[in-house]
C-alpha cells in the first residue's frame, strides 16, 4: 500500500470535512466537498487505511468522526466482496480503536463513541455466532481496560439489541441467529450488566463526597447510566426470570437508584418498561415485590426528595417517571388481582393509594391527568373497587377532582402554581386548552365511576359546590385594556375570571355526578327533596352576566330530572329558560348581540328542546302553557334570530309528537307553519326565489352605496328566507309517528304495508312540506345558478366573496388550532359581509338537509312525486362545474345519500338510476382532473414559481378538499352498491415485523362483500356500470389512501365479479389490471393499502389471465420482472392438473413477481440497499447439536475468521 496515497488523499478529505463542517463555507463549495467525500466512500479502494488514518486520536473530533464514517460505510456495503484477511485486518484495527483510539470518557466526545459502536454492532450483525464464537469474551476482556471501554461496551450491547429486536434491521434468519443466541447467553449478559451496574454505582458513592476523586466518580456514575440504558433496551424483552432473578436483585438495585439524584431517571425508566410488561399475568406475579414496603418506601421518598427541590426540569422529569412507574403499577393491580387465591390485595395498599394521590394533587397539570385512567381502572375493578382503603379514598379525591377541574395554569399566565409547570410542557395557552379539555373529559368519566361507588357523598359535594358558587361574590378579575386577561367589557366576566372558571367546574362537576346518579341507583335512593331543594335555589337565582348564566342553565338541565318528582315546578322551569331565550345585556338591543349573549340565548333554547326531547310525557299537560309563549316570541319579527325562532317551534313539535292522533297534530302544525306558509308562497317570494338577478337584489349582494360594515338594508329579506327555511327543516327534522306499531295505527298513522311486510305510514307534516317543496327546489337552482361568472360579476364589491368558504371552516379543515379566545364581548359577525357569506353557507346547507330529510321523514309521499328524478336534476344538479368541491362534499353526505339508501326499491329505475348516472359520470371527470392538476403540481413545482397570497395554504386547503370530496364519493357509491356487513372488514391491517410478508399477501379484502339490490340495480345499466367500474379503480391511482383501501377492499371485486360474466373488452380488462398495479406505485408503501391491492391483483390476473392474454403482456412491462417466473406462474395457473400449491404460497409468488411496482416511502426511493449475507443455519430441530458441529466442522475455516 502506497502510504504517500494515503497521506494524499487524507489530506484532501480532511480539507473537504473541514470545508463541509464550516458554516461560512458557499453552497457551492459546500456540495462540491460533500460530492468529494460520497465518490470517495463509493470508489477509493483504499478506504480502510484512509479512515484508520482519519480516525486516530491526534485528528480533531469532525475528522475522527467522517474517518469512522468511512469504516462503516465499509462494513456496511463492501463487507459481503472483501477476503478473510481483510475482515480480519478490519475487525482488529476497530478493537484496537476501542481499547486505545478514544479520549477518556469524560473528554470523548458523544458522537465518537456512537459511531464506534455502530461499527462494532455492524460486523456484529454479519458475522456473530457462527463466525465470531468469542464475541461476548471478548466484550468482557474489553470491558475491564477501564470505564472508557466499559460504556463502549454498553453502548454496543444496546444498539445490538436495538437492531436485531426492537428496529428489526437485518433479513430475518440472521435475525434469529442472533436473537436466539442473545437468548442464550442472556443470563450471563444480565449478570454482566447487573454486577457492571452495582460495581460502579458503589465506586460512585463512595467517591462523590471525596473532592479530590471528583473526576474518578463522574467516570463510575457514566458508566452506570449507559449501564441503565442498555438495560432499559432488553427489559422490554427478555424472558422476566432474568429480571425477577435472585429474589428480584435487579428491581431492588433499581428501587434503591430511585434516591441516587445522578441516577434516579434511568432507573425509573428501567422499572417503568419492566411493570408496564405485556405477556403472560402468571409470569408478572413477582412483579408485586413492588407493592412491598422497602420498594414503596424508596417510591415515595423519591417522589417527595424530587418535589421538594423545586421546579427543576431533571426533577420535573423524574417525576413524570416515577408518576407512571405508580400508574403502571395500579394496572399491574388490577390485571393480576383475582387470577387466582395466591395474589392478595397488597398490605401497602391504602400507602400506595395515598402516594397516588399526592400526584393527582400536584400543581402540574400534566401529572394530573397522567393519574386519571389508572384511578378509573382501580374505581372499575371487580374487587379493589369493594377495598375499604379505596373506598375511604374517594371523598379525598372528589376534593382533589374538584380542584383539578378548575381550568387554571395557562403558561402565559402566573395567576396558579400550575403555570410554571406549563411552560415545561405546552408550547402555548391553545396546546394547554386542548389538552385540558380532553383531560377534563377524561377526569368526567372517572367521576361516574366514583358516583356509582359512593352516589351519597359524591351528591353531597356537589350540592355543597352549588350552594357555594351561588352565595360567593361575582370576581370578575382585574380590569385590564386587554380584554381577555380580566374582566370583559362591561364589567362582565371573561373565560379566565376567577368566578367563570369555578362555576365552569362546578357544573361539569354536577352534571358528571348527577347524570349517572340518576343511571345507577334505585328510584327509592334518589335524593329527591335535596335535588329539588338545589333546582330551586338555582331558579330563584339572578344573574345578569352572560358567561356564568350559561353555566346556570347547565344547571337547570341537569337538575331537571328531579322535576319528574315534583311536577308543579316545570312552569317555573320554563319561565326561567324563557327568560334566557330573551337574555340581553343593558343596553344591547340595539346593537349587535355579542357573543356571550349569543350563547346564552342559544343555551335556553337548546335545553328547552332538551327537555321537550327527553320528557315529552311530562311537558305535554303544559303544552297550551308553552304554546301561548311562543306564539307570543314568534309575534315579534325582531326579538329573537331566526335559529331562535326555529329551535322554540321544533320543541312544540317535539311535544306535539305525543298527540298520537294524526289529525290532531296536522292541524297543529298548519297552524304552527302558517307564517312560514305565507311569506313561502307569497308573490313576492315566489318571483324572488325563481328569478336570479330579483334574488340578488333581495338580499343585497348588489348594493354598491352602503358601508358594509355599519348599514344592512337587506338584512329584513335574509332574516325571512332563513325564518322559512329553518322552520321547513325544523319540522320536517321533528315531526314523527308513534315507534309502537299499536299506536300508529290507532292515531291513524299506518296507511298499509310494502310487499315486504313492512308498515308504511303517513307524515302529519307531509301536506305542508310537500306544498312549500316547488319554491325550495327554485331556492336551490337559483343559488347554484349564482355560482356561474355571469351571475358573480352582478354582484357588489365586496359581495364578490359571500360565496367564498369562512375563515373559520379553512382552519378547521386544514387542521389548525382553533383560536384559544372567542372574544367573548365581540359581536359575532362584524360586517354586512360576514353576516352575508354565512347566510348563504347556512342557506345552501339547510336547503340540502330538508332533501335529505325528505325521503326518511316522508318516505312514499315523497318518492313518488311527479317528476321528482326531472325537478331534482333540474335544481340540486345544476351548474355542478362551477360549485366549489367544500360545498358538493356537504351535497353528497346530508342530501345524496340519505335520498338513496331509503329509497324503496320500486323507485330505483325511475328515480335513484336517472339521478346517479350522470351524477358518478360527472364526479368521475371531475376527480380525474383535480386528481390530475395536484400530481402534476408535485412533479412540477419547482423553486422559481411565483406565488400570491400565500399559495401553499391555499393549495394544502384544495388538495384537502378534493380529498375529502373524493371520500363522500368513495362513501356513497360504497353505500350504494356494497352490503353493509363488509364494513367491519375495511379496517387497514396491522404490521407485524416478523410476518411482513405474510402480512402483504395473507390479510385479504372480505370475500363476503356482496352488491346490495340497488348495487345490482345500477350495474345493469351500462353507463352507471362503467362509471362505477372506472371511479372504484380510477381512486385506486388517486393520492388518498383511505379512498384507495376502500376502494380495494370494499368495492373493486364486488363491481368486476358482477361484470365478468358477461363480455369484458379486453382493452377494458388491460385497463383495470393496470390500474391496480398503478395503485400499487403510489400507495406500496402503506402496509395495509399494499396488502390490499397484491390480493386484489392477485385476484384479477388469477382469474382473468386465462381468458385474456392481455393482462400477461401488462405484467411482462412490470420493471425488474423475471420472465422465468411469471412462465412458471402461468404454466401452474393454466394447468389445473399442476395446480396443487397452497394458496398462501401461489400469492407470495405473485408478490415476488409484481416487486417491481411497489412503491416505497420516499426516504427508502434513493436509499443503498444494504445486503446482509446470511451464514451456515445455527439451529436445527432434528440435531440440537449443530452450532458445534459447525464450528468444529470448519476447522481452521470461518470459525477461526475472528479469533482473538
């Protein structure tokens, strides 16, 4: 070997890492380096010698790291073409690194020592046991140089069990090679590990107090955390007798760590991953040494030492850890108590529920919450939830709940000790928000079971809280010109005020326990005169400020059981949500309605629907009462909103339900529709409604003079097309016949039965919708007629855009946090534009939904109408092309597809056929093209493109909008054509390293999907068929992989299984096969998507190949195909006689076959493979004894290849 080479060339290495590592180095220079050092690793033979030069201890720590880069590279990728000698030279020189070619412990640097034991760990996985017998007395001689070699050790031991089970880096019979002889030896590795643990940990505390040895006890505490490290990398799964060995040596040594400050966090996570073990309960019994009173006393005094440092984030940490070793703990209880008479509730129980508990008392938050579900697995279980020390636990933690649901501890804030905490954990008051809510949630459910153990108490606190938060003073917070720091405008609360967030506690607090008290316990248990004691307080009670009024009303809700008891209080009730309905702040009624107000109102008349919904019997003797107030609130066009309005009219139709008399209750709702019935179908609407530019001016999108932001002339004309449209669907969503058959039929209900033998029955409201229906057709085409450019450009300055999707539905449908404040004392819309663009987004819903609702409320009256195929194509499908996708996607779910799936099946040929043949022809060409805009735009884009208003949002929001119409396509041809019992089989498969292969051809689609009667219906006539046929496979090829296994698992089969009887083209057959191998490109590389699609090919060439030769000229085009093997293929599948394979190995052949096209995830497309032979089979069943026989077999072979 040419030294002067080597010297040469390390030179120029050393300047290009030099360059690459510089931060003011160019691009340019930069990539040349980088381009420099790649070919160099790629082509230089001489790689060895130059990164053993590279890497020596004189070379600064950049250099030593790219020269050991080099030797990896080596391993990895020329390993398989080097000769014995130069293994052996290689291996040598990487062990005399170890032992001499690193700093100290304390100076090395971390990246250094990382690399090396890559190197190890990669000669490992390609030579150990066969070829390298010694490897672990080697690591053990290596180990006693010093405590440098002693981590490196470690640290080769943790990544080896890193790739071989917990990454699964290698082909699988090497894997198993190596796992089983780790398997083996385990026990001398864990007693190598252990006695390495317990000699430095000794070594440590003896010198830490000894200035002098400060050096000496930092190298000793080093090595005993990797020595925690790698232990917590085979914890998690070696067989549990090495852990519990020698009366649980090792879970003592961890226990007694947990108060060694250094060492405390790898020693909690080393327990944490051993109780939170799967596998067999009978083998985790020795885990409940823990539960005794030497291990939960180092628990507890660690968990008190960590506490009482303040807030330190190591201490914070550790005690996230030792909060989960306690919860991990809890469910160990709970999974092994009553396995069988030996497992005994533990004596440290109530000792352990007491330290539990000081975490769920903790002021951060994040702890908190990480106790709610052990303390809902521990109220639930069969036998702890009867233990007295858990039971003497509970009022302990309602005070604890009733604390903790204060939502308080937002890290902009310091008003709680919590704060501090959440600036550790969330990165912003809405990260904080969002996690609350769902640990509130959470918290909520925990409480139901504490109800249902001890309802008295869990009553008895509530009442307590109520009673409280009615007699305290309003705290509104300080006053500040930031109105959502304190107080809100007006003096009124705002969502942090003081009073807000305890009332806000107080009512979930009382509703959780009052809800499932009402569930669980015998009527002769209920606290009947308490109840109603409190709903009377809670009436009587004056509050002027809208945010705790709302909580009021939650209250009244949940108390409003108790009326059942005492009947006579209900006028009082209503007289109280009444009140609400009309709630305004001083001052208000002529300005808009803030947002807190808007809420209250809402409130009151959501409970009253509440109320009428779930107790229709106990209203209906105070319906007159009811009807009387809202006829006069109806009377005043101005005193409520048009929702308002709709949801007081749905709760008399609610109550109207329980007439069960048809007559009766049509006559009702004439007289409850007639105001609607009259502006509907009044003159003037009716020209409005049919003709565009009157619709335009009517509701104001062409005034050019008016501020838009303060003067509404219009605004009287919306109001009353919403008032008409909320109340059709309002009763048309509300108005039933009684659920017993009995019953219908003596209101007069049923009107016979279908030939199936099912009733049919009438709708009280059917004569009214039907004659409002004409009118709303015309709403429906005028409004999409609006979206055509002519109409547009009729319309005003700014009124260009009420069309436009919110602002607020762009967030929600990008998936961005939600603005953490509503501001609550800000008007809710704050200009003539706004209120306008949700005019025609609520308009153009509702219209939809009362279609939807059409046919399930009115059933035959409906579908038979004349001409109802021609008047709906001739209004909901009109100018489709120029609808954007956010509003044919709420089309397809809330109208479409209700219209269909309760269609009966006499209407299919006349009604449903007409409607969906152009309907999928069209969404077809119109997917096609989206779907084919955003491919070209990820091949396209490219740097120099030139981008207004923010582009990529804009594109994001496109592409997942076509996404999402895509999906209500796939979902309604789905529901459409497929039986529903294949649903429950269109779940993804799930991954298991080692059956990968098995996975990809094992998990099929169901066979048992079936095409329903309308399925059947539609395949009949060709142009429906092929549009179905051509959008199932077409999505197959589109970039959405929910639509793609659907499709493959619920759809595709099913359509061509009914199509293949007949005669298939064969261009139509190349069409289909290809476009499933098509499919395969873009989605191969999801697991469950790729299973899906190699069983649907696999299906398809199985069954088509022997009538059409085209779909093997397909394969043949299939890049890195064996010939051989698809002749092989074919010979098989074209000779039944031949054809005795297992199925399970006919579809792995497939698979092999079809490699070519499947794709891979982006960061695997331009990755160098790395081939991993595998060596002589160390274990066979027939002859135990072969690992030996090999080894003596090979004599001065291999078996010497890596002798020390």
């Amino acid at each position: 070997m040419d030294m002067e080479q080597v010297n040469a060339l390390c030179e120029e290495l050393v300047k290009a890492v030099t360059v690459m590592m510089d931060p003011s180095s160019t691009q340019r220079y930069r990539l040349e380096a980088l381009k420099f050092c790649e070919e160099f690793k790629e082509k230089c033979p001489i790689c060895v010698p130059c990164g053993l030069r590279l890497a020596e201890i004189t070379q600064i720590a950049i250099v030593r790291h790219f020269g050991l880069q080099i030797l990896e590279h080596v391993v990895k990728f020329r390993w398989n073409s080097m000769s014995r000698l130069e293994k052996v030279y290689l291996k040598n020189s990487v062990m005399e690194l170890l032992v001499n070619g690193t700093l100290s412990i304390l100076e090395e640097e971390n990246h250094i020592k990382d690399v090396l034991s890559r190197i190890m760990v990669e000669m490992i996985k390609r030579e150990w046991p066969q070829h390298w017998p010694d490897l672990l007395l080697e690591l053990d001689t290596l180990s006693r140089q010093g405590e440098t070699q002693r981590e490196l050790v470690m640290f080769i031991l943790l990544r080896l069990a890193e790739d071989v089970v917990t990454f699964q880096t290698l082909p699988t019979q090497r894997r198993r090679d190596i796992q089983q002889t780790l398997t083996q030896n385990m026990e001398r590795i864990f007693s190598f590990l252990l006695s390495t643990l317990q000699e430095n940990v000794n070594k440590y505390q003896q010198m830490k107090t000894d200035a002098s040895r400060e050096v000496e006890a930092k190298a000793n505490c080093r090595v005993s955390t990797a020595t925690l490290n790698t232990l917590a990398g085979y914890i998690d799964w070696v067989s549990l007798n090495h852990i519990v060995a020698e009366n649980c040596k090792l879970l003592e040594t961890l226990c007694l760590l947990l108060n060694e400050e250094e060492l405390q966090l790898g020693a909690a996570e080393c327990l944490l991953i051993a109780v939170s073990r799967k596998g067999k309960l009978e083998d985790r019994k020795p885990l409940m040494i823990l539960f005794g009173d030497v291990a939960m006393h180092y628990i507890l005094s660690a968990a008190q030492t960590a506490d009482g440092g303040g807030l330190e984030e190591k201490h914070y940490l550790f005690l996230k850890r030792l909060c989960q070793v306690l919860c991990a703990l809890g469910n160990l209880l709970c999974a092994l108590l009553g396995l069988d008479a030996n497992i005994q509730t533990p004596v440290n129980f109530g000792k352990y529920l007491e330290s539990f508990l000081a975490f769920t008392t903790h002021p951060s938050q994040f702890l908190r919450s990480s106790t709610h579900m052990t303390w809902g697995a521990l109220f639930r279980h069969e036998i702890l939830s009867r233990d007295p020390s858990l039971l003497a636990i509970i009022p302990k933690y309602l005070r604890a709940s009733m604390t903790n649901l204060v939502k308080m501890g937002f890290p902009s804030k310091t008003d709680s000790p919590s704060c501090e905490y959440s600036r550790f954990d969330f990165d912003s008051d809405e990260d904080f928000n969002a996690f609350f809510n769902a640990s509130r949630a959470q918290q909520g459910e925990v409480l139901r079971w504490v109800c249902r153990l001890d309802t008295k108490t869990s009553f008895q606190m509530a009442a307590e809280w109520l009673k409280y938060q009615l007699s305290a003073p309003i705290d509104t917070g300080p006053v500040n010109s930031c109105s959502t720091a304190g107080a809100g405008e007006g003096g009124y609360c705002s969502i942090f005020s003081s009073s807000f967030v305890q009332w806000e506690a107080m009512t979930f607090f009382l509703e959780s326990v009052i809800n499932h008290m009402f569930r669980t316990i015998d009527k002769e248990e209920v606290p009947v005169s308490d109840g109603i004691e409190l709903l009377q307080m809670v009436l009587n009670f004056e509050m002027k400020d809208p945010l705790i009024l709302s909580c009021v009303l939650t209250n009244v809700s949940a108390l409003f059981p108790f009326v059942t008891y005492k009947p006579e209080l209900l006028p009082h009730v209503f007289s109280k949500l009444f009140s609400s309905v009309t709630f305004e702040t001083v001052g208000e009624s002529k300005a808009p309605r803030t947002r807190a107000v808007r809420n209250v109102r809402r409130h009151a008349c959501s409970s009253i629907n509440k109320m009428c919904r779930d107790y229709p019997d106990l209203v209906l003797p105070n319906f007159d009462m009811l009807y009387s107030h809202v006829k006069q609130l109806l009377s005043n066009e101005l005193l409520l909103t048009q929702m308002e309005k709709s949801a007081l009219m749905e709760a008399l139709v609610l109550i109207s339900n329980q007439f069960k008399n048809y007559e009766r209750q049509k006559l009702f709702l004439e007289e409850l529709m007639a105001p609607v019935v009259n502006i509907w179908l009044s003159e003037e609407m009716c020209r409005v409604l049919t003709d565009i530019d009157a619709f335009i001016a009517y509701v104001g999108a062409d005034l050019k003079a008016c501020d838009p932001a303060v003067e509404d002339p219009c605004g009287a004309n919306r109001a009353r097309i919403t008032f008409c449209v909320h109340g059709i669907l309002g009763v048309l969503r509300r108005t039933s016949w009684p659920s017993d058959l009995e019953e219908a039929r003596a209101g007069g209900f049923l009107v016979g039965y279908t030939p199936s033998g099912n009733p049919i029955f009438r709708n009280p409201c059917t004569e009214q919708i039907l004659r409002l229906l004409d009118n709303l057709l015309a709403l429906v085409r005028t409004h999409n007629t609006l979206y055509t450019p002519e109409m547009l450009a009729k319309m005003a300055q700014p009124f260009t855009k009420v069309l436009d999707i919110l602002e607020s539905e762009k967030t929600a449908i990008l998936g961005l946090p939600q603005p953490l404040l509503e501001v609550n004392e800000h008007p809710v819309y704050k200009s003539t534009l706004e209120r306008m663009q949700r005019f025609f987004g609520i308009l153009y819903e509702n219209c939809y939904h009362i279609l939807g609702k059409a046919g399930p409320s009115m059933q035959q009256d409906f579908y038979t109408v004349e001409d109802l195929a021609t008047q709906l194509l001739g209004s909901a499908f009109v100018n489709l092309n120029n609808i954007p996708d956010f509003r044919l996607k709420s089309m397809l779910r809330v109208f479409v597809k209700p219209l269909v799936l309760f269609c009966p099946p006499e209407q299919y040929e006349t009604l449903i056929a007409p409607i969906l043949g152009p309907l999928f022809t069209y969404f077809h060409m119109r997917l096609s093209q989206k779907w084919h805009v955003i491919n070209q735009r990820s091949v396209l884009c490219g740097e120099d493109e030139i981008a207004e208003d923010n582009p990529e949002s804009q594109e994001m929001l496109e592409e997942q909008l076509v996404r999402m119409l895509t999906r209500e396509v796939m979902d309604l041809i789905t529901a459409c054509c497929v039986s529903k019992k294949t649903a429950e089989h269109s779940a993804a498969p799930t991954v298991d390293g080692d059956d990968e292969e098995m996975m990809a051809t094992e998990v099929t689609p169901s066979s048992v999907a079936e095409l329903t009667d309308l399925g059947k219906c539609l395949m009949k006539h060709e142009d429906i068929c092929t549009a179905l046929l051509i959008t199932a496979f077409s999505s197959l090829t589109w970039k959405d992989t929910l639509s793609c296994q659907r499709a493959t698992t619920q759809l595709c089969w099913p359509l061509l299984k009914q199509v293949m009887s007949g005669t298939l083209l064969a261009d139509a057959v190349t069409w289909l096969f290809t476009s499933v191998l098509k499919g395969l490109q873009m989605h191969g590389q999801h697991d469950g998507c790729m299973a899906s699609l190699v069983h649907l090919a696999f299906q398809i060439y199985e069954t088509l190949r022997p009538r059409y030769l085209e779909i093997r000229a397909v394969m043949e085009q299939i890049p890195e195909i064996h010939k051989e093997s698809l002749d092989q293929f074919d010979c098989k599948l074209l000779n039944p006689s031949l054809q005795k394979t297992a199925d399970k190995r006919r579809k792995d052949h497939f698979k092999r076959l079809i490699a070519g096209c499947i794709g891979k995830p982006l960061g695997e497309q331009f990755r160098k493979e790395v081939h991993i032979k595998n060596l002589p089979m160390l274990f066979k069943k027939p002859k135990p004894m072969l690992e030996t026989e090999v080894l003596d077999n090979e004599g001065g072979g291999l078996a010497t290849l890596f002798e020390p």
